[in-house]
C-alpha cells in the first residue's frame, strides 16, 4: 500500500513550499489510494513553538488535504536512540565528545562509494559519497540530526514515497547510507522543483512567501490556492487552468511533475482567486463576509438583511481579487457618511450638476417600478431629452453615490442602494439650497 508523508518542521508556519509539497503528496495518495502521514519534526526544541503547529494543521486543513495518521517527533527519541545505539554496537558508528559539551555525539562512519538515485521525477542523480563528511546522528544533547530521525521514521512509518522539496536533494544520499546501514528498505524519491520569486532568487515576503493562514486571511479562496499550486509544477494538459482537485486526482501523475524550477506569480494566483470568486456560492461568501463586516461596524451581527447582504456578494462577486477586498468596495453601501475620493470629486463632481441631478432625481419618481431596468431607462431618458453623452452623467453619479469612479453597473449599484439613498445622496450635491 502506498504511504506518503509531508513532515513540516514546526519553526514557522506553512508557506507557499510547504503547502505545495503537501498538496502532491495528498494528490498522490488520493491518485494511488493509500494513507497520507502528517509527521511533525519538532526535535529543535528551542526553535518549535506550538503555535507553528497548530498554524500548519490548522492551514492543512483549510486547504483541504487531510491527513490519516500524525506523529510527532519529539515524542519518539527513545526509537532514535534505540537505532543509534544499534549502529554503535555494529560498529557502524562511533561517539564523540566535543569539548564543553556534556554529553556524547554519536556519529555515523561514511564509507565512500555511489549512490544512485531513480528519482520519479527527476531520473538518475549519482552521489559521490566519499565527498560526505561522517554524518551526526545523536546530538551531544541527546536530539536526532533531521537524517537519521527522518530515515528512521520513513522506515518505521513504512513510507513508500518520499516526495519533498527540490531543497533536500542533498540529504537524500545521507539518508540512502542511513537506510542501507540500517537494513531498511529504501523508499521511491520524487524531488518536487523549487519555487523561485518572481524577480528570481527565493520566495522572499514580498515576492509570495508569506504563510497560508495569511492568504486564508487576506481573502483567498482554499480551491483557488490549491489550484494555483498545483499549477505551480503541474500542468493538466491542453492548456488547462481552472482545474476542480478531483479531477485533478484523476489526471494526476507524479512522473509528470515539472523538472524545472517554478515561479511564484502574485498576478497570476490573483486572476485564479478572482475565477474562483466569480463562480463561488454567494451564500457561503456572505457566511465568510459577515465577521469582517461586523468588525468594520458595517452590519450588526443580530440585526442586518442576509438576502441583501448576498444580493450585495453577488453584485460585487465578478470583480473581486480576494473577498477582503470587498467591505473597502462595497463600503458605500454600508456607511451613513460616504467618503468621496478627493480626487473623484475634483474630477467629476467640481462642476455645477444641480439641474441634471434634480431632473434624475425626479425621473426615479416617475419610474413605473424601482427596478435595473426601468432605473436604466429613465437615466437613457434624461440623458437624451439634456442631449448629453451618457458618460458625461454616469460618471458624476457614480462618484456622488460611492465616493469611488469605479465599481458594479450603476444602474445595480442604484438598484441595491434603493430610490431614497440614491436621492438623498444625489441631493447633496444640488447647489442653492434647494432640497430635491
Ligand atoms: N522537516 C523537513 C522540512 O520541513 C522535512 C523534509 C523531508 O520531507 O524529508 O523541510
């Protein structure tokens, strides 16, 4: 059966690599059937923080990629001695008492030889192993080297593919001497490729690697980052983007994975969490949204319109790039005092519109039934009898309903905010007094 393992460390949350590696690995698992292992790799106990932890589960299972077995390292340093020791009896391994130190190290013999490696992925990869140092195996302080504690796990765990970041290529020949050494059987390597920012060079902050938990907060959509990452090293075939994770399970073959490295593209992961937005369930979007509304003192959790809150969701749904963005777009329809860009205003609205906006104003009396269509055609209306170009209005109303020169359809945006908001608002901007 095939057992697959993702082993973050816990001394920093899930990134964009991290989350990748898992996403394969669960892709994997799903593909083939099999248990998908989550294996904590907490030995550095000064640099480990439960609050890692609890962030990479908690991430793992926003993204979806849940896990069958979990272990952690930190409570298995009894088997890792046990496998030390039994080197040190065959002779294998010899200890090392470094000065200042209390305790002993007991370090592994490297013989020189070739390893090959049949990475699923990247092929053959041969290792000179006489240009590796005797490998640690047991710190003078009694904690496993990351090698010795993830073979010994690999092992135990009976994993059968070891499928991680390009970043450890380097390990795997240590980790292949530990295997043989130990008797173990070796199990299948796939190298995942790295991921490059987009200037080059590491992910750094600001070129995407900031933790999953703050994408989750930022607005993204679980699917969507998946997505995104899947396409990170992976293409569905003919041109494919938009990809559903089950369909992917199907089509999903770990030879296939990309070689070369991949380029985190910020732009890119927007216009997919912008796809996802579009076609996502305003309901649950709405479900999202609420917290952060009643943060902004936007709606009272007790006492707001759901159906409009969704009828609000599904207005602004095409145009959003993450749903964070959506109390700063959709503010208007919440606040009593509208803010108006300073610049939108000396643009549009420095002009004298009192007559236009009263003769509007009066049209949407007029209207037989306050509805898109009628709104949109009282507005064609006017514009016609005033022989003006329907620009030369939208723009100044747009800007007196939502402070904003951009947004949703106005004759919607009119719709939703209804007749007397839209009127008092336009009213305001009637100079000499008069009060429409
Ligand atoms: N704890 C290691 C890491 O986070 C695991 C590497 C591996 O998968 O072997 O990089």
């Amino acid at each position: 059966m095939v057992r697959v393992r993702f082993a973050p460390s816990p001394t920093g949350n899930l990134h964009i690599g991290g989350a990748r590696t898992a996403l394969f690995n669960w892709l994997y698992v799903r593909a083939k059937g099999g248990k998908f292992i989550l294996r904590i790799e907490d030995t550095d106990k000064l640099r480990s923080a439960p609050e890692f932890v609890d962030e990479i589960l908690n991430s793992l299972t926003w993204l979806g990629f849940s896990w069958d077995e979990i272990y952690y390292q930190s409570k298995r340093f009894d088997l890792y001695h046990e496998y030390a020791q039994k080197l040190l009896k065959e002779g294998k391994a010899y200890t090392q008492k470094l000065e200042g130190k209390l305790g002993e190290a007991i370090i592994y013999k490297v013989t020189p030889g070739t390893i090959i490696i049949d990475d699923l992925i990247r092929g053959k990869i041969q290792f000179d192993t006489s240009l590796i140092k005797d490998q640690v195996l047991i710190k003078s302080d009694g904690t496993p080297t990351y090698n010795f504690a993830c073979v010994v796990d690999d092992a135990d765990m009976q994993i059968t593919h070891v499928i991680r970041g390009d970043d450890h290529i380097s390990n795997t020949p240590k980790q292949v001497l530990l295997y043989e050494a130990l008797g173990f059987k070796l199990p299948q390597f796939a190298h995942l490729p790295l991921i490059m920012g987009m200037e080059g060079g590491r992910l750094s902050k600001r070129t995407g690697a900031t933790a999953i938990s703050d994408y989750r907060k930022m607005g993204y959509l679980a699917p969507a980052l998946v997505n995104y990452l899947l396409l990170l090293s992976w293409a569905p075939g003919n041109d494919v983007e938009l990809i559903d994770i089950n369909e992917a399970v199907k089509l999903f073959d770990v030879t296939q994975v990309n070689k070369t490295a991949a380029t985190f593209d910020l732009k890119k992961l927007n216009w997919m969490n912008n796809q996802y937005l579009k076609n996502a369930d305003p309901e649950k979007l709405a479900d999202t949204l609420i917290p952060m509304l009643v943060e902004k003192n936007y709606i009272h959790p007790d006492s707001f319109d759901r159906n409009y809150l969704v009828s609000l969701v599904k207005l602004f749904q095409p145009r959003l790039t993450t749903i964070a963005d959506f109390p700063d777009w959709a503010d208007f329809f919440f606040v009593q005092e509208l803010k108006i860009e300073p610049e939108a205003e000396k643009k549009f609205l420095s002009q004298d519109l009192s007559r236009e906006f009263k003769l509007f104003i009066e049209k949407l009396d007029k209207l037989g039934k306050f509805d898109i269509l009628n709104i949109e055609e009282g507005f064609r209306d006017l514009v016609k009898e005033l022989n003006l170009e329907a620009k030369t209005l939208i723009h100044p109303i747009r800007v007196a309903l939502t402070g904003k020169t951009i947004g949703p359809g106005l004759f919607e945006v009119i719709y939703c905010l209804g007749k007397e908001r839209t009127q008092a608002r336009l009213s305001r901007w009637i100079r000499g007094g008069s009060n429409a």
